[in-house]
C-alpha cells in the first residue's frame, strides 16, 4: 500500500544523487542510460522476485524508470512532477507531499542543508570504489541505502525497508555524459 | 403650480411618498425564492421525490471539467485550476451536524464560541443566524481559518490506501460470496497467488503490511473492483479525479457543503466558474464547472434583474396608458394613490407574515398594478359624466363591486390550489386588487370626488365596430379555437425554469465521456432499520450483477454488511474453505509456508471475525446515502442516468426486490398532467359561478351570456397561446386562465350594463373608454412579463396578453353586435 511512497524514495535518491554530486557519484552532465537488474528480497518469499528494465536520464527534469520484465511499470519524472504507470492501467501523478513523516519532500528538495538536516550520508573508499550509506534521521518505511559505484557511474544501490525486506539494484551496460535515445523516455 | 397647495394633492403626495417607504423598508426583508419546486402539485411521491432529492448528496454536486488538446497538459491545468479552486473560502448558510461537529474540532475555545453564536441548531442541520457586520466579518474569518473550500467528493490517494486495506484486512467477510466465484477452489487459489506475486512484481517499492497477509487471494481487489464498477472510476483516481479513455478529459466531482438556495455561496462559485472559463479561454482548453447550485444562481440572478425591470417597466407603462387618456399630471399622482399604496400594504404584509416569497409569484405581482388600476380607471372616466360621487356610485358602483368581487374571486380560488406558487401569485394579487380598491373607494374617490373636481378629461374618439368587424371577430374567434384544439399538457417541469442553454449544454460535454450526472434519480430503499435496507441494497446489487453487470452502482452494501449477510458469508467460509487444497498450492507459491498464518487463523475462528472500522471516506459516503424525511429514514443510491434507472427497475421488479426509484422529474410529469386537468375542470366551474352571479345580478339569461363572452374568449385565448408559441398547457397558462376570467368578465360587465340600461352615447362612449383603457394598462402590465427568459413567466405573461387583447376585442366588437341584434330580434 505504501509503494508509491516508496518510489518516492528510491527515485528521489536518484534525483539527489544527481543533485548532491560532490557528496555521490552523479552521472556526466546529467545524461545517463544504465540497465537494471533488481531483487526484491523478503521474510515471506522464499527466493527474491528478480525483475529488470533501465533507467534514462537527461538532464535534471528528464528522467525515466522503467521495468520491463516480468511486468512493465514505469516512473517518469517531467515538469518537475513524477507519475507512475502499471501497463494496461492509468497513469498516476505521485506527490511529494503525500506524507512528511517519509521525510519525502525534503528528499525532493534541492536544499543540500536539507537534505543534511533529514539524512545521514557516511561515506567509505574500499579498492577504489565508493560505498555510501544514506540514513533518514527519523526512518518510517526506509531503514537505510546503500550506494556503491566509482566516480560517476553507480554499481549497485540497496534499499533497507523497515519491513526487513530489501531492493537490490544491479546496474550495467551503464553510458553517462551522453544524451540518452529518445525512444528510452 | 396652484394645485400642489390643494389639501388633496398634499394628501395624495403625502400618501405616496409614505407607500414608496414602506416598499423601500418592505422589499428587501422579503428573502427571494426561485426554485422551480414551487411550481409543482404536491402529491405525496412527487413531494417525496423532491425532498429526498434536496436531501440526497447530488443537490451539493459541483463538477469541474476539463478538456485538453495534448494530454500533455492536463495535469498542469488540473493543478492550477486546483489552487484556484482553494483560494474561495464559503460562509455557509447552514451546515449539517457532522460538518459542524468538524469544524468545532478544529477551532480553539473563543472561535468555538464564535461559531456557536453565529448559528442555531435546528432539526437537521445547524443555521447562520442574521448578522451584524462585524460578526459576518468574523464568521468568514473564521471559514477562512478552516479553510471550508470545496471538498473533493474523490478519495484522495490516503483515502485510497486506507479503503484497500479496509478491502484486504476485512475480504473474508466483504467477498461477496453469492454472486462471485468461490475464491477456495483449487484454481481461484493458485490464480490469487499468481495476482498477489504480479502485485508484488508491478510494486517493486512496496512494503508489506497487516493488510497484505491478511488477503493472501486477492479477495480485497475483487472487492474494490466491484465499488469501482459502480463509479465513473473514482476508486482508481488520477490527478485527484478521473480521466477520460482518450486522456484529454478530466472530471473532479467536490462536495459544496451548502445548500442551493445560499445565493451568497452559489455567487462565489459562480464567479469561481467564471474564473475558471476565462483561464480556459487564455489557454485554450474547455474548463468548467457544473452544478446544480449554478442553475439556482443563474435563475435567481436573472428574476432579480427582471423583477425589478418587470416592475419598473409596467408601471411607467400603466401610467403612460393612464397619463395618455387623462391627459393630466395631477391625475397621475391621484391614479397613484391606489396603486402605489396597494403595493406598499401588500409588500409589508408579506415582509411581516411570509418573510420568504417566491419570484415568480413577486414578478407576477408586479404586473397586478395593471389590474388594481382598473377602478380608478373606471372611477376616473366617469368622473366627469355624473355631477356627484352618490349618483356615480348609483351608476357604476354595483358594477365596480361586481367587477371586484369577480376578479378576486378567481385570484382566491388560486390560494385553494396545492402549488406554493399559485398561492403565493393568489395572496399577492387578493391582497394587492383589494388594498387598491379599499383605496380606490375609501381614499381616491373621497381626495377627488366629482363636485369638488373641475373636469378637463381629454375627449378620444374611439371608433365603433360594424358587422364587417364581427366577422372578422368570429374568424379569429375560429382560428382561436382551432389552436386550442391541438395544445397538449405539458409534462415536464423543467420546461417551466428558465431556459439554461448552457448549463445543459455543459453536462451534455460531461455526459459524452464520463457516467457523472446531477439527474435527480435514486434507487431507494426503506426499513425499520439500517440493517434492513442494506439487506434489500444488497439483494439488489446481487440481482443487477447476475442481470447485467453493466448496470452496476455503488452501494453501500459493498463495504457495509448486514448481520444476515456476515453470518452467510461465514457460513460459506466454513463449508467451502479447504486448509489442504490452500496449503498446496502455497507450497507451490513463492511465499513461505507461514506468510499467511493469520489468515488462516482467521478462518479457524470464522465465528469471532469482525468487520474493523471503516475508512473516514466510505464512512461519510455511506452516511450521505441515508437520509432522515419527516422520521423515516431512507437509503438512496444515485443512478447516473434515467435510461440505467429505467433497466435496473425493469429487472428488480421483475426479480420482486423491495425499492422503489424516486425521479423528481418523471414523478413530478403524472401529477402535473392530472392536476393541470383537474384545474382546468376547476377554471370551468369557476366560470359557471360567475355565470350564476351574473344571472343573479342581470337576471337575464341573454344578458348574463354576453356578459360572460369576454371571459370564454379570453379563457380559450390563453389556452391556444400555448400552442401558437411552441410550448404545452402549462401551470402558468393555467393561472392566466383563471386570472383572465376575473379581469375579462369586468369589461363584460360593464360593457354589456351599458347596453343593457340603455346607457347615452356619452355615456356608452365613456365606458368603452374606461374598459379600453383598462386592458391596455393590464396589458402594460402583463406584455412586460412576456419578455422573461424565465418560461413560466413567459406563459403567464404570452397567454395574458393574448387573452386580454381578445376579451378586449370580444367586448368592443362581438358584444355591441350581438346587443343590437338581440334589441332588434
């Protein structure tokens, strides 16, 4: 029931990822294509449900995430707003201020004291690649995420859900600093 | 110059200046009242149908619409038409308990006293009581702080998760077991599983709570499937409302949280409209909204406007009339006299007792200066024929108190009709014609009588009608007939409200693409008790969904079960559930073997199951379908369109389910018909009573039947008019009928004593005159009326001046004739 506030989340960690880039890593210009893998882990599955898709951005407005298999969903952001669609179902306009206590709309923010002021950002170099942990002072939904890439392209991104379940997102064949194809959005 | 020094020109202005005070003081205490429900017959459906209506949450329906070329840009409108939308704060004029209670909650201890003082609590609902300005001003502070704005009747996306765990938490009992499939079948089980795996799948970012264990079938989602069927989409919303397929179209429905004869408010949300056309007009897109509020609004606003130019209108036009054939400005202050001060005391009668009045009933009674100036017209015309008042009341006065006498007659036989509005045109007009005659006899007649007034009465030749004309006379006569003949009843009372072309047009762009509507028509159910009308709401729904599915609506019992339902349902759960098949095909499921343990500990203890607290939204929707009329409670549940209402009643009497559909226009269209006979057959009766007062009076059979001429003419006059001008028999044209018959049989009265006492030529020539110049100022009056775009003034004012030009004709031309045959023969 809280999934749209949980994209909330995960697509506004994209968003300050782009928006906080001397903090972690952020795409080249803003311009970025990269392909999924993610797997949703929980105490009631007994083997993560794996789905895959990509994710277009160009520039800071421009944004797309889409999931192609097993089922396909998309979350687009434009005109500063974002949307949620399930295939064969409408499209619905998600708010940022749906609810504070997710700390959500100050993660929309672009106010890096803000952002500050809600999250923690610890950060650690292991063999060359950065690991950031990103921690809501006052967790509702998301515990913490975990961000792990080198220099502008991320690697992998977990999300820790208070349910105790998890979203671990794989990321290849990643292109930044070039403007995505069209056709991607 | 000398005369304004006489003590009677003092009197008179003194009189008049005192009259136009008293209307000034009177007329604004008077609260105006134009909806169309005044003018029907109460008969007890018909009154039912309409109060359940004003009751039903469809009277506080506002709709926005919008409508874009590029989807594109849909969401960006809806958001700033949004905010303008909650920058219009309302001050209602009252408000209902549970809102009341809402707004207490949220004010701290002295706007809590504000609020209390500012409204008095009354049977149903709570209302404003009358203000000073610094308490208005405080009370709309006070809604301001609330923020009481529209309020979206659409559940928002809270509202939305709270119903689908509502669905999910309580599906073992909320699944309707009747009529959908058994969900404990081996296969109903293995494709719940793979539903719940693609919700999981399609809401990567979800987090599981109570509710997701608690419906490991997706039972819920069929739940929530069925409310929405019922709707144009409003459980799946988007931007707040619902979208059309092709994604250019966009309704949000709101709650206006006021009634709609609260013109303040409905100006608000007319102005809001306007607001909105203008930036759909910059932008280029169709936006809009629609409501029922906006057609009181509309026709409030235009009978506001014609009153004042109906009344202004008429009486310059009356005593030009007068002024023309007296030929003296002295004369029309005296003409005043009556009039103005007839007005005045009736005004104030009706600001003390009545308070409310309707404006069809007020623009009517503008137009009666028309009539009540008739005596002193006649007074006046004779005033230089007989040298003393006694010999001219010896003359005219029996025809006067006859004409009198007549004319308020048919306007008391009005007050005896059970339509609020032919009551209120027969108070106006009994109390308006007798002030003016008291006022006439008793002041105007005693101000100037004939000895003490020096007579320079303007000599008019009125020309004399031959055989040639009676010909011409009987043709039209003919003609008149002919059109009467082929008018038909009308049926519909809408055809009585001003025309509102656009409002129509507008639910007709919303119509085309969306199921809402603001027609009044409801399935209905009764009972001693709530429980026993969801029981009937639900044998309903279960008939329509195995009938026609297509024809579904929301009822409550989709959310709300009855006691006898709970225990079927548990029942079912008990004889159908099969822990192996479940446990088999959970095994071959993703989810581990305990996911959905307290499901299963739920059906193991089916018997302690209870439904839990309903969501705020369903919670108020359902409470807004249960309306409270004199006592009996009543379970309403709104059809979108008369054709559906007209199916599902096909099909739940034929399954004899117990309801009944209440449609305040269809049910008001029999009632109409058979009152607007029934009043006809009265109108006639009435015309044999002054036919039996005439013989009384003339004692003459041949004497009698001229005299009553005028009357018939004018009678089947304004029965064809409807006809002539396009429209069916209506409630109005009834009225003028009646109305006709006490102003017609005057100028038969009077014409037809003339001959019939062998009056002189001067004196034959004064009383056409007089009869002359009193149709024409009674069709000063009434012409003006035909100019209304409101249709019933329109009626009342086409079939008036169509039947006084006609009794006017029948008098001048057919009677003269038909004396001097009957003198020769």
């Amino acid at each position: 029931m809280t999934m749209k506030k949980i994209i909330f989340v995960f697509l506004l960690f994209i968003v300050t990822i782009s928006l906080y880039s001397q903090k972690i890593p952020h795409p080249k210009n803003s311009m970025l294509y990269t392909e999924f893998t993610a797997y949703k882990s929980a105490l009631y599955l007994k083997k993560p449900i794996v789905s895959s898709g990509y994710i277009a951005m160009n520039g800071l407005d421009k944004f797309i995430f889409k999931q192609t298999k097993p089922i396909v969903i998309e979350v687009k952001k434009r005109e500063n707003r974002m949307f949620f669609k399930r295939e064969g179902m409408n499209e619905i306009e998600i708010s940022g201020n749906n609810d504070n206590s997710d700390n959500i709309a100050f993660l929309f923010s672009t106010n890096e004291d803000d952002l500050k002021k809600n999250f923690k950002i610890e950060q650690i170099t292991t063999n060359g690649k950065q690991k950031y942990t990103v921690t809501p002072f006052k967790p509702t939904k998301v515990e913490k995420i975990e961000v792990i890439g080198i220099d502008d392209k991320i690697e992998n991104i977990k999300i820790f859900f208070k349910d105790k379940s998890t979203i671990l997102y794989e990321f290849k064949n990643t292109i930044t600093g070039t403007s995505p194809n069209e056709k991607y959005f | 110059m000398k005369n304004i020094f006489k003590p009677r020109f003092i009197i008179s202005s003194i009189i008049v200046a005192i009259s136009g005070i008293i209307i000034g003081i009177s007329a604004p205490m008077i609260k105006l009242d134009t909806s169309i429900q005044a003018l029907i017959p109460h008969d007890e459906k018909m009154q039912r149908s309409l109060e359940l209506t004003q009751l039903s949450p469809v009277a506080d329906k506002v709709i926005l619409f919008v409508e874009v070329d590029n989807a594109a840009k849909l969401s960006d409108i809806i958001n700033q038409i949004e905010q303008m939308v909650n920058k219009v704060n309302f001050t209602p004029k009252k408000i209902s308990f549970g809102n009341f209670e809402k707004i207490l909650q949220k004010l701290d201890e002295n706007q809590k006293q504000i609020l209390i003082k500012s409204y008095k609590k009354g049977k149903h609902s709570y209302t404003i009581n009358k203000l000073i300005k610094e308490e208005k001003n405080a009370i709309d502070l006070l809604f301001k702080n609330v923020n009481f704005t529209l309020k979206s009747a659409i559940p928002d996306q809270n509202d939305i998760f709270e119903i689908m765990d509502y669905a999910s938490t309580n599906s073992l009992l909320l699944y309707p077991y009747e009529f959908l499939e058994n969900p404990f079948s081996k296969e109903k089980i293995k494709e719940g599983f793979v539903k719940k795996v693609n919700y999981i799948e399609s809401s990567p970012f979800f987090t599981a709570n109570e509710a997701f264990f608690l419906d490991p079938v997706m039972m819920g989602f069929s739940v929530l499937k069925l409310a929405n069927s019922g709707t144009s989409g409003k459980y799946f919303p988007q931007y707040g409302g619902v979208v059309s397929d092709d994604k250019k179209s966009y309704i949000k429905v709101f709650k206006a949280n006021f009634s709609p004869d609260d013109y303040e408010n409905s100006e608000k949300l007319y102005n809001l409209n306007k607001d909105i056309e203008k930036f759909a007009k910059k932008d280029n897109f169709k936006g809009f909204l629609y409501s029922p509020h906006l057609y009181y609004s509309e026709s409030f606003k235009s009978i506001q406007i014609e009153i004042g130019f109906i009344f202004i209108l008429s009486i310059f036009l009356t005593l030009l009339v007068f002024y023309v054939f007296f030929n003296r400005i002295s004369i029309l202050l005296y003409g005043l006299v009556p009039i103005i001060g007839g007005f005045a005391l009736t005004f104030f009668i009706i600001a003390v007792f009545k308070k409310s009045y309707g404006g069809i009933a007020f623009a009517f009674g503008s137009t009666t200066a028309g009539i009540a100036i008739d005596y002193t017209v006649h007074y006046l015309s004779k005033l230089c024929v007989y040298p003393t008042l006694k010999e001219l009341r010896q003359k005219i006065g029996i025809s006067m108190i006859l004409g009198y006498l007549t004319t308020i007659s048919a306007f008391i036989l009005l007050i005896f009709s059970n339509i609020i509005s032919l009551q209120e045109i027969g108070l106006f007009g009994f109390l308006g014609i007798s002030f003016s005659f008291l006022l006439n006899w008793f002041v105007l007649q005693k101000i100037i009588p004939p000895e003490q007034y020096s007579c320079h009465i303007k000599k008019i030749n009125l020309p004399q009608f031959g055989k040639k004309s009676f010909i011409v006379w009987l043709v039209v006569f003919a003609v008149i007939i002919i059109g009467a003949l082929f008018t038909k009843f009308e049926d519909n009372i809408r055809n009585l409200d001003k025309n509102h072309k656009i409002l129509d047009n507008k639910i007709k762009i919303i119509q085309n693409k969306f199921k809402e509507s603001t027609d009044s028509v409801f399935l209905v159910f009764t009972g001693n008790t709530r429980e026993d009308m969801i029981k009937k709401s639900f044998l309903a729904y279960k008939t329509i969904y195995q009938n026609n599915k297509d024809l579904l609506f929301l009822s409550p019992s989709i959310f709300m079960l009855s006691e006898a339902n709970i225990k079927n349902h548990k029942n079912f759960i008990k004889n159908n559930f099969n822990q192996d098949f479940f446990n088999e095909e959970l095994k071959n499921s993703i989810f581990t073997d305990d996911t959905f343990s307290l499901w299963v500990e739920n059906i193991k203890n089916i018997n302690d199951l209870i439904l839990t607290k309903m969501p705020d939204y369903i919670a108020e929707e359902i409470e807004s379908m249960f309306v409270d009329l004199r006592g009996q409670e009543y379970l309403l549940i709104h059809i979108n369109s008369r054709e559906r209402a007209k199916q599902i009643s096909n099909i739940l009497t034929k399954e004899k389910v117990d309801f009944f559909m209440s449609d305040a226009l269809m049910d008001s269209a029999k009632s109409l018909v058979e009152f607007e006979k029934k009043a006809l057959i009265l109108v006639f009766s009435a015309l044999i009573i002054i036919f039996v007062i005439l013989l009384i009076a003339y004692r003459n059979p041949i004497y009698s039947l001229l005299a009553i001429l005028p009357p018939v003419a004018a009678l089947i006059t304004g029965f064809s008019v409807a006809f002539f001008t396009g429209r069916g028999f209506n409630i109005m044209h009834l009225t003028s009928s009646i109305l006709l018959l006490g102003i017609a049989v005057d100028y038969g009265i009077f014409v037809t004593t003339a001959f019939k006492n062998n009056y002189d030529k001067e004196e034959i020539l004064a009383t056409f005159k007089s009869v002359f110049v009193c149709a024409l100022t009674t069709l000063a009056g009434f012409g003006v009326l035909s100019l209304s775009s409101n249709q019933a003034i329109f009626s009342l004012g086409t079939s008036m001046f169509a039947g006084v030009i006609f009794a006017l004709a029948t008098a001048y031309i057919a009677i003269p004739n038909l004396a001097r045959m009957i003198k020769k023969g």
